[in-house]
C-alpha cells in the first residue's frame, strides 16, 4: 500500500503543507471517509494567511508575455454618457452579433454537472467518474459542485472584488497595467485601432507559483483584496490539481501524471458593465478557448453571460450557486492528444446589470513541454507538435487578438 498525498507551496517561501486526501491500495483510489472534513478544515487554515510576501524573484517571473495598447477604460465609458460618443461605441459593435444562432436559456441541454463528494465516494465514484469522462470528452465544459472551496474563502473574495470595482478610477488604475505587460488592470489583446474591441476591463494577476507574484499589480485597497486573493488562489489551485488526478485515472494514466505539469496558475478577473444603447451586438470577451490546461471559473455575481459553442449554436451557461465552471483548455487537449477537447466560449452583455466573473487559470510550468503525453498516445499518432512552454506562450500572444481555438490549430500536425 503507497500513500499519495495532494500537496501545495503554502508559506511563503515555498514551502509544502501537504495534506493526505488519497490513498492508493491495488493502485485503486480508495475514499477516505473524513475527506470532506479533512479537506475543509485545511482550506479554512487558509484564511487566516494574510502575511504576503514583499518581494519577487523577477529573474524567475516569464518575461514574454507581451503588452497590448492602450485604450479607454469600459467602466468609466458605461458610467458616463457624455464619454461614450457614436465614434467610440462604434468601436465595440459587432455586426455578427445580430445573425449568430443562440439557444434559449429555458432550453433542455445543459453542460454536465459533476460532484466532487461523488467522486471521492468509494460507492459512487465509478458513475461520477464516467460522467466526468463524458463532459471531458464530449462537452470540455462542466460545473463542479461539492468542491470543497470553503464559502467564506469564496465570500471575502466576492467582497473584496465588489469594493475594488466601487473605487475610484485612479484607484483602480494604481494598478494599472505597464506598457508591454499583460499583467495588471486594463484589456488584453488590443494590437490595432482598428481593430474591434470587447466590452470589458481586466484585472490579470500571476498567482502561482508565489515567487512569480508581482505585488505592485495586486490591488492594496481594499486593505483585505491581497490575503482574500491568495486564499482563493491557493484553495482553487488544490481543487484543479484534484480534478486533474480523476481525469488522469479516467484516461489510464498515474493520477499524478497531468497536476505535477501544471504548476503555474494566473488569474483573469473580469468586468463587464451594463449598456443599455448595443449590448445586443457587443462582446465582452471574444469567441475563444482557452490556451492554458485548465479553468475554473467563479460568478462573482448573478447575472448571466458565460455561453459555449456547442454544435455550431450558442448555448448559454446558468451557474449553479456556489458552484465553480469548469473548462478544458487547449493545452490539456493537446496532452492528452486530443481526448480531451477545449471549447470555444465568449461572454455577452446584460444591458442593465454589470457582470463579474474570476477565472483561474492552470498552466504547465514554464520548464514543462506542451505535447501529446507518450503514456496517452502509446504505438498511436501524436496529433500535435510538441513545444516548450516558453514557446507555446510566445506563440500564444504572437497572434495578437483571441479566436477560436488558436493553440490547438497553430499546433496540428496534420491541420
């Protein structure tokens, strides 16, 4: 009998707190009865961590993530009628937008639902985990419930992310992003003035690992906005690592297989202001999927908006509460040599309500390579090409604007 523990970096200096959830007998995954209970009172240590470390090892942070330009901050446009002119709302028009085919909200598909506790459930594991290996397979999509993020974890950071947005632009653009850098507050993929734009602000942050922090872009008011993020952070990154090792015992291989390449996790916090004049042919975020392995994504408050390409339609997502969206990215459909598939999404607007959403993002790390797994594709074909991680991102933010499943076809061997 081996033990196999799901672990994470929890002092600042990187340290590991592990924590044993899993134990293998017969190389079986056997449930721990006290898991959930187990697994609750570690992430609800996590709250009370509100030193954050000072300084990055800037010599270690990825340096070719690229910038974009600069352009009105969307907030301060919906806010102000005077600011938004013919000319500039001209700019965030998409004409498509009035022919595309979008599925009714009331309509009988939805993504799957998958249950964390299930899982974990020696009795019902082996229902929940074909239910995973079909939204994995056919859906890339999926909401998790019973994930074990503690509620409070979740509500101080909804707090805080309210009261961020409630502040002052020039509050808000203390953080703004540099010229050539992605990170911080502003948009992302604007390389032209020509080009169409999304309705949108972003906050985008590194989070993990702790040294790749860059605390100039993380916001200091509120006072609490920094320790909410890093508990949420940490207990997010936990969930993705342990949804991973299902989905690697789903397609065969060693649990551990698919979390131990991704150990880099950024977060995507984002805006979308109400407007009443056009929010029927505006975007907030493009139709993309994403480039990293895995997402899960937290409605910070309820007003739909989240839709996913589904058999040439667009099929509108209505979070459950209290659960997280989950997603396949397409550096995960290209591990596992496309078994697992990314979807295409994008996000629309609300013409009365703003919308906010924080999407963590799981990533290999940045010594890994992105390619299809020997242990997946065995005497078959790989159907990608295999790259660092270094170059997958520079290939990545090489294309300038987001579309469709960029990574995965920029990738093919045979497209």
């Amino acid at each position: 009998m081996t033990m196999q523990t799901c672990h994470k970096k929890s002092s600042i200096k990187g340290k590991l707190f592990s924590l044993v959830v899993f134990k293998y007998k017969r190389d079986t995954l056997v449930h721990r009865s006290n898991f959930k209970t187990e697994l609750r009172s570690v992430l609800r240590k996590l709250q009370g961590r509100r030193r954050i470390m000072e300084t990055t090892e800037a010599n270690e942070r990825p340096k070719i993530l690229g910038g974009c330009m600069k352009t009105r901050n969307v907030q301060a446009l919906a806010a102000d009628h005077n600011l938004l002119t013919a000319d500039i709302l001209e700019k965030y028009i998409r004409p498509e937008m009035a022919v595309d085919d979008v599925l009714l909200e009331n309509n009988s598909e939805e993504i799957p639902v998958i249950d964390m506790s299930r899982l974990m459930d020696e009795v019902s594991r082996e229902e929940e985990a074909s239910k995973l290996k079909c939204a994995c397979e056919d859906w890339g999509f999926f909401q998790l419930v019973n994930h074990g993020v503690p509620e409070k974890v979740i509500e101080e950071l909804k707090e805080d992310l309210m009261r961020f947005y409630d502040l002052p632009l020039e509050k808000r653009e203390e953080v703004a992003q540099l010229p050539g850098d992605l990170e911080g507050y502003g948009q992302a993929f604007i390389a032209s003035e020509e080009q169409k734009l999304d309705w949108a602000d972003m906050l985008y942050l590194f989070t993990q690992p702790p040294h790749f922090r860059n605390y100039k872009h993380w916001p200091s008011q509120p006072p609490s906005f920094r320790g909410s993020l890093e508990n949420y952070s940490n207990a997010t990154q936990e969930v993705a690592h342990c949804i991973m090792g299902f989905m690697a015992t789903i397609l065969g291989i060693k649990r551990e297989t698919i979390s131990e390449i991704h150990g880099s996790q950024t977060v995507r916090i984002n805006y979308y202001p109400p407007c009443a004049n056009g929010h029927d042919k505006m975007i907030g975020l493009s139709p993309h999927s994403d480039g990293c392995g895995l997402t899960l994504l937290l409605q910070v408050n309820p007003v739909s908006g989240l839709q996913i390409r589904r058999n040439g339609k667009w099929l509108p997502i209505v979070p459950l509460p209290g659960a997280l969206i989950v997603n396949i990215g397409d550096a995960l459909e290209i591990l596992t040599n496309g078994r697992y598939k990314s979807i295409e999404h994008r996000a629309v607007i609300n013409a009365k309500e703003e919308r906010i959403s924080i999407a963590a993002l799981h990533s290999p790390s940045f010594e890994k390579t992105v390619g299809p797994l020997a242990e997946i594709v065995g005497k078959g074909t790989p159907l990608f090409k295999s790259v660092t991680m270094p170059e997958y991102v520079k290939l990545f933010v090489s294309q300038k604007k987001i579309y469709g499943k960029k990574m995965v076809e920029l990738l093919k061997l045979n497209p």
